[in-house]
C-alpha cells in the first residue's frame, strides 16, 4: 500500500498535558529484518498515559531515570503498510489489520525485568503518530468484526482484565462460570472485566461513583452496582449478594483507600488483582494495612498485573470473537484533539474507553 511521506507525530518531554507538541516525522523508507511498517489508524487511551506525559509514572525503577522527546501511548490499531527482510517471525502480509502489545517483548508467561524496557509509550516511543514500526512479534491480528476504534481499546483495559480474571488459570481454558467478580469504576479496565465476566458466566458487581454510569453498566449485564459515595461500605453490599461468601475475584483499582474494602469482601481462597491506584499510592496517615494479616484471613491471593504476553493477548482475542464483544467506546476524538482527548480521560468523565482516530493526513 502507498505509505504518505506526510506523517506526525505527538511529542512530549513529560512535563504536563499542556505541554504536548504536534511534530512532522520521519517514515522509513523500509522496515528493517523481522520488522513492519504500521499505518495508525486509531489510538486509545489509558490513565498510565497521563501519568507519563506529567512526569508521574515513577513506581518502575527501571523507568524512572529516563526523561527524553517521547512519544506517548501504547494501544493502537492499524494495517501493515510494508514489510521488511526475512526471515519473518510472525509472517505478516500488507493489508493485515492489527493491534500492538503492550510490553513488546513479552511473549508467553510471567513478565521478567528485561521485558518493561520494552513497554510502548515509556520507555519506547509509543503509538500517539500516524506511522510506526514494529518487530513482526509485537503485534496480534485485531478480530474482524470490530472497527479501528473498538480494536485499539483492547492491549492494554482488556488484556489487563483477562489477566485478572485467567492468569491462573491454564491458557486456552478460560473459566469464570458461577464466580463472583467485583469490578471498581467504569474506567476501561473495569469495563472490559465487566464484559469478560458476564460472557465467561460470572456475576459480576461493579462500583461508580456516579449513577448514570452505573445504569449503563447494567446494560451491559452488571448483577449489582453499588454507587460508592452514597454507600461507602461498599464491601458490605459486596458480602450481602454473595450470602456472606465473598467475591471470587476483585479487580482493585482504587489502590490506598479500597484495598482494605477489598479483603473484607473476598472469598477464602479469592484473588486480588492489582492494577491500579486511582485512590492513592500511599495508606492515609493512621491507616496502615496490614496486608500480611489480611492475605491470611481468609487465604488470599494478592496479584499485580502489569497486561499480559502475547498469548494470552491472542487467547483473549478469540474469546472476544466467539461471545462478539463489543469494547464500549465512551468518545472519539480527532489526531488533532489528542490533548483534548487526555485531559478527557484525566477527569474521569469516561465510561469504558475513550479513542483518537488518527489518520495520515493528519
């Protein structure tokens, strides 16, 4: 396919969403061995994207002494405009429509240190730029049925969420039927759990502080919402629909102050996944969790994600085929607007994900 000399790219020097620069780039005349030419088409956003745009994103030490020109963001969908030199990996073809891995180098079991030097968006350039190249094994095939912007909602919220829900289980043979999930906000994670629980036939519970997005999570198959500022023992509600038993599996997002909400209303035997920290990255002063005594009370399992390899990504995409899971995509923006865009998702307005279309006239 013709690949437009005219390309952009969004720059930060991660000192403050206000301070993204919209630049010309180079497109490479070819890739290199083993490598692709990826034509974006759609770019979506995550809250780690802000983090590092801001000068935030430092709880990786590996991460933290860098502070060059990056381009941000991690999660995008886009055709195969040229292909480099065998010998080919993974043999793509032009025309082939595709989304990026998040950790590029991470393939198959658990992440090890050498493979978060190979994040996109920090410490690699990331996608938020109308070209980029990948190496052939960095990339998944996107699922026909869903468009550019509903496919570039899946590297990170998704795969994120399928972690949390089947890491431990066997690939290839996801599970979730008669479990209870409980799922924090209607960001992009909780969102794609939500889906992920309901087509695997879990019930799944879901917090928001607002009620409007609470009804459109029912929509989508939520058993219980429970607005938690109007409710704040939320875990009580938790514990009320699971007759005293607890949730199975709890995606925790909110970090410092839901933490301890989520030990009181897991199952014996339950995991906690970690994933985020919207509430804070530290406890309140005087308000220690002991998480040594709380993992025991009730046998826990306390699991940090951080996504998933390339396997499980792919294992995921042909889940989402089989039930025709359609990522909620909450607004579009233009490869113009993609400051508009981030400091959209920074104010939490969003239900499920929220999308730059970018095109290469941009």
């Amino acid at each position: 396919m013709a690949v437009r000399r005219d390309a952009k790219k969004w720059i930060t020097l991660q000192d403050g969403l206000d301070n993204l620069t919209l630049q010309d780039a180079t497109v490479p005349d070819q890739p290199g061995t083993d490598e692709v030419l990826v034509e974006i088409h759609a770019v979506s956003l995550n809250y780690r994207d802000t983090e590092v745009i801001m000068g935030l994103y430092n709880h990786h030490k590996s991460l933290t002494n860098d502070t060059p020109p990056l381009v941000p963001c991690s999660d995008m969908c886009g055709v195969i405009a040229a292909v480099g030199p065998g010998p080919h990996t993974v043999p793509w073809k032009v025309g082939d429509r595709v989304l990026s891995t998040f950790n590029q180098s991470h393939l198959s079991g658990q992440i090890k240190a050498r493979d978060m030097v190979s994040g996109l968006g920090k410490p690699l350039d990331g996608v938020l730029q109308t070209y980029r190249v990948f190496p052939t094994t960095g990339l998944v095939k996107c699922p026909e049925y869903l468009s550019d912007e509903e496919g570039a909602c899946l590297p990170i919220a998704a795969v994120t969420a399928w972690m949390s829900i089947n890491g431990f289980r066997e690939i290839g043979r996801p599970g979730g039927e008669g479990e209870t999930v409980v799922l924090q906000g209607t960001g992009g994670v909780a969102v794609a759990g939500l889906q992920i629980a309901k087509a695997s036939g879990a019930k799944a519970i879901i917090t928001s502080s607002s009620d409007a997005k609470l009804e459109k999570a029912k929509k989508l198959g939520a058993d219980l919402t429970i607005n938690y500022r109007t409710n704040p023992e939320w875990q009580d509600e938790v514990m009320k629909f699971t007759n005293g038993e607890g949730a199975d599996i709890i995606l925790e997002t909110g970090g410092a102050q839901t933490l301890r909400k989520s030990f009181e209303s897991i199952a014996f035997g339950g995991i906690i996944a970690c994933i985020g920290y919207l509430s804070g990255k530290e406890d309140a002063p005087g308000d220690r969790t002991n998480v040594n005594l709380l993992a025991l009370r009730r046998t826990v399992t306390l699991k940090g994600i951080l996504n998933g390899p390339r396997d499980r990504f792919e294992e995921m995409c042909s889940f989402y085929e089989k039930h025709r899971i359609h990522p909620p995509v909450d607004r579009v923006f233009e490869f113009g607007q993609a400051k508009e865009a981030l400091k959209y998702l920074f104010s939490g307005s969003h239900f499920g994900k929220v999308v730059v279309r970018v095109s290469p006239s941009a």
